[in-house]
C-alpha cells in the first residue's frame, strides 16, 4: 500500500528556521526513502519554484522520483521539459531531518511564504504543503467558496467516480 500525506498541524518555528516535521509525515519520509534504514534519517525533497500558489511543497524520495520520471518522459530539449526542471528541480532543496525530527527552513524560505513564528502542514497525499497558517485559511475559505453550491462540490466528486469507472474492466456479457 502506498504511503500518503494525511491531515493539517500547525508547529512553532524557531528563530533558526527549525521546525518539527509532524511523526505522520516523518513515517511516509522514513518508508519512501530508499536509503532510510532505522540509525539514519530520512531524506526530503522541498520545492519552492510554483510561484503563486503560496506554498513549499515537500515530497518524499520515492515521490519527488516519480516526478522526476515524469519530466524525464518529455522530449530532452523540449520548452515544457526544461521548464519543469526550472521549477520544480532548480527551485528545490533536498535535506535530511535532524534526529529530533526537524527541518531548517531558511530565511529565504520562510519570506517566501510569510512563515514567522509557526508552520502549518498540509497533508496533500503524495506529497505535503508548508504554509503560512493564515495563507492556507484564506485558501481553504477560497476553496470552500468555489464549491458551496451542493452541485459544484458534487462535480469535485464527480470526477473520481469517472476516474474508477474508466479503470475498471468492462464486465463479463456472458
């Protein structure tokens, strides 16, 4: 089964930049990092080139890997290709969590996204948002306000029914 990003903490950020990863996500980490094994520390992958989206993704080994076969998919001199290895490989920092389980996030970092005092975390499944706590509220009040018709919350929904539909094979007419 694979591991996924689930729930929202908020953590205090020190005057370093040191923030405590939450033991949720620090587990995903330790499991999809092919070099963790129980005396070292788990690997990361955190990128801050999506402008515009208020955000620091962070993702797991296996699942920055998994992007990375993706771009590579693309042809090798390609505008999109070397756009997306822009974004998301230059505007990136791998690091490892310390033993008590924190990360530093560095002042440019943190004035990015407005962090001050506090990190929120957002669970995205394969991979996890860092926020500034009162950016991510404003998103998710956007969000709701986009889906507060019954019908257009529905059409979310909507759309992973005819996901599983599309994947299952058609049935036996005997």
């Amino acid at each position: 089964m694979k591991q996924r990003f689930r729930g929202e903490w908020t953590n205090k950020v020190d005057a370093k930049g040191r923030v405590s990863i939450p033991a949720s996500f620090r587990r995903v980490l330790e499991t999809c990092d092919p070099d963790w094994h129980e005396k070292s520390l788990a690997n990361l992958v955190l990128v801050y080139g999506r402008k515009g989206n208020g955000c620091i993704e962070g993702y797991s080994m296996r699942s920055i890997h998994e992007v990375d076969d993706m771009i590579s998919a693309l042809p090798r001199y390609s505008k999109n290709r070397e756009i997306l290895e822009r974004l998301l490989n230059s505007n990136s920092v791998q690091m490892q969590l310390d033993e008590n389980g924190r990360i530093v996030l560095s002042t440019k970092l943190r004035e990015m996204i407005g962090i001050k005092n506090e990190a929120l975390f957002a669970g995205m499944g394969e991979k996890f948002e860092v926020w500034n706590p009162i950016s991510y509220q404003k998103n998710i009040d956007e969000m709701f306000e986009l889906i507060k018709d019954p019908i257009n919350e529905q059409s979310i929904f909507d759309i992973l029914d005819k996901k599983i539909v599309q994947n299952q094979p058609a049935e036996d007419s005997r």
